[in-house]
C-alpha cells in the first residue's frame, strides 16, 4: 500500500513537471513581443526558431518595438550589419554646380562676312571653287561679264578721249567728267590699279575681275561658273575660325541650373584632351514647344584653327563653389515628387525624413532644408531601408510626408 502511494506521487509530479514544460513551450512560441525573420529573406516572418526556407540560413529572433513611431524602423544589429548600412555626420561644405550638355560647333556668325557682287552679269570664272578654301583680302575672286559695267568703261576710256582732244579749251570741264566716270566704275567695284591699267591700254576687254574684299575660309559658295549673278547677290560666304561658338542643346527642365557666370570648357568627343575655356553668349529666351530644348551658346577661342566647325563636343558648365550642406546622391531617395533620407535617432532606430534638394556636383547633392549640420544621416543601404519600411509596414515611407 505504501509502496502504490509512491508511485502516484512521482507520477502526479512527473504530470505537473510535463504540463508546466508545454506551457512554457506554447508560450515560447507564440510570444507576441518576439518574431524570427532571415536576413537575406526579410519577407520571411516566423514566430518559433527554425530555419529559413529560402536559403537554410538560421532565423533571426527580432525583439518587437510596441514604441515604434509610424515614421520610424528599428532593425536588429546583424540586419544593420548584413545589410551595410552606414551613416555619417552631415556638415557644411563647398560645392559646385556641374552640368554637361552635347553640342556641336558652328561658325561665329558674327565673324562672317558675305561677298556680294556691285554688278549684273555672268560668272565667268571662279578662282575658288571649293568649301574650305581660305581666300585672303584682295585675292582675285570671280571673272564676270557684264555689259553695264562694259559700256560704263567705253564711256570712261571716251571721255580720256574727249579730254586729250580739247584739252586747251576752257568751256567745258573735262576733269569733273572725268571724275563722275572714274567714281562710277570704282563704285562697281573696280580698283585703282584695274583703272590705271584701262588708262594705259585703252582696252576695256568684255570681262573683269572682282577682288575679295573680305579673308577668311569659304562657308559657302552661292553660284557656280555659268550663273547669273544680280546686283547685290552674294558669291561667296567667307568664316573667320579664329573663334567658334559651340551651341548645346539644353532641356527646359535644366534652365533654372544654368549661371550665366558659370566656367564652360568645350571638350572635343573621343579626345577630352583637346579642351578649351570659353564664356556663355546666349542663353536663348524661346523654348521649342514641340521638343521642349533650349539653345545655349558658348564663344570659345581657336588657336591654330584645332577645332573645326561640325565637330561632336561636350560643353560642361562648372558654377561658382559655396559653402553648404551636401550629401552623397546615394543617400537621397527621390521619387519625382519628393526627396527623402534616412536619420539614424537611436543605436538600430531610423527615421524617414523629407529635404529639399539643390544642384548636384559628382557625386555629391545640395540639401537646402530637411536637415541640420550634426545629423546624422543614412549614407549607404538607404534604398534597404526603404525596401524593409515597405514590408513592414505596408505603405511607402514617403506617403506619410506632405508633398
């Protein structure tokens, strides 16, 4: 009999200790404040130790936060470590604008001039035919056969006549005639040696030559030997390529960026060696309502005449440097209507916070509000932040600031 009591004695105790093992067991496993997610996988969510049934790694226990803010994330120290996220002091610092823009260059229209003809006639001959061709001032330009200028020099060659003849007399004054011929045929464009040669053969020939009256390189040849040219009509267009203008195309959303006081380079494409310092001209006021590009204009020096009109070039605009709150560009999250970064308030808390951004320069991002010198801001894994914010909460981070 005694022997029965013992036993039921170690087995109601044997019962107890087995029923308190299961309570604490079940409530182990079902502990609201703790929850067992992987580091690689953080959309996986258990609620009893195990092993991640992505990639086998060992669940990581993770202490809930009932004093989360709705703005805020915590994250445990292997997930901070796992997922490399950095932060640094955010401080004043110098910083400049940096904007490159492709362009091409042209010829300085205000270094061109056009050589037209004084007379009507006929291109006889062209002593330059070719694009590219450099004509000096003075140098023989175009033959032309023209019958007003032809009866204007038999008039003049008949009034040397006129006044070798009747040279004793004293009732008409040959001089002033001779003059008014001689002033004509100089205002059609021929010179005084043509005019001296006229005097001395007496021969006015049917065609004359025409000077340059202009050097440069030839842009463009307006006739060819056949053509009639009118009084007034362009022959040739001569270009002076001791300066350039290398016009870019900018895009309306990048004027507000541009300072008129900014440093342009002009770098030749394939070759950044072969660079040159130059100023802004023009900033053209109109924007194309059809492709919403702008045109900026840039006169830059050219030295030996390297760069050549139609050349592919980088044009980078390099603003004044100030001294002001900067970040790096990875740091900031922008979604097209809002800029936000991470601020680290505690030793795993973080903090989503909206900023208002400046000019960019490399790899470095104006802050003009948001922030404070002394914060310190999430440098690196920003972009982890935001993914695990999303999955926990359920909603963008950014949704909660006031656009």
């Amino acid at each position: 009999m005694m022997l029965r009591s013992i036993q039921l004695i170690f087995l109601l105790v044997a019962v107890l200790l087995t029923a308190a093992s299961c309570r604490e067991k079940k409530s182990a496993q079902v502990d609201p404040d703790v929850y067992y997610t992987c580091s690689m996988d953080p959309q996986v969510v258990e609620y009893k130790p195990g092993k991640c049934p992505i990639c086998k790694m060992d669940l990581t226990p993770v202490k809930k936060r009932n004093g989360e803010k709705k703005d805020e994330i915590q994250l445990s120290e292997q997930q901070i470590r796992l997922g490399n996220i950095v932060t640094d002091t955010i401080r004043n610092g110098k910083i400049g604008d940096r904007m490159v823009l492709t362009g091409t260059l042209n010829f300085n229209q205000m270094k061109s001039r056009a050589v037209s003809s004084r007379v009507m006639g006929r291109i006889e001959k062209l002593y330059f035919r070719n694009q590219g061709d450099y004509v000096k001032k003075g140098a023989p330009l175009a033959d032309i056969y023209s019958e007003e200028l032809n009866a204007a020099k038999q008039e003049y060659l008949l009034a040397l006549d006129r006044a070798n003849a009747f040279k004793d007399e004293t009732a008409i004054d040959f001089g002033q005639l001779l003059q008014s011929a001689r002033n004509k045929l100089q205002l059609w464009g021929m010179t005084n040696a043509q005019l001296a040669v006229l005097e001395k053969t007496r021969n006015a020939g049917t065609v004359t030559t025409f000077f340059s009256t202009a050097e440069g390189y030839v842009a463009e040849l307006a006739l060819r030997e056949g053509d009639y040219v009118m009084e007034g009509g362009t022959i040739v267009k001569l270009v002076d390529l001791s300066e350039l203008w290398a016009e870019a195309q900018v895009y309306s959303s990048q004027l507000a960026q541009i300072d008129r006081n900014s440093v342009a380079t002009v770098q030749l494409v394939g070759d950044e060696d072969k660079e040159v310092t130059g100023k802004i001209d023009l900033v053209n006021p109109e924007v194309s309502p059809e492709t919403r590009i702008n045109l900026l204009r840039v006169s830059i020096p050219n030295p030996g005449n390297r760069f050549k009109p139609g050349m592919p070039v980088y044009v980078v605009l390099q603003s004044p440097a100030r001294n002001t709150l900067s970040l790096p560009v990875d740091a900031v999250i922008r979604d097209g209507t809002a800029a936000t970064v991470w601020l680290r308030t505690g030793k795993s808390s973080f903090k989503n916070v909206m900023v208002k951004t400046g000019m960019e320069s490399g790899d470095r991002i104006e802050i003009l509000s948001g922030l404070s010198s002394g914060d310190a801001v999430v440098t690196s894994g920003a972009y982890l932040l935001n993914s695990e914010y999303i999955f926990k909460k359920g909603s963008d981070p950014m949704t909660g600031h006031n656009h």
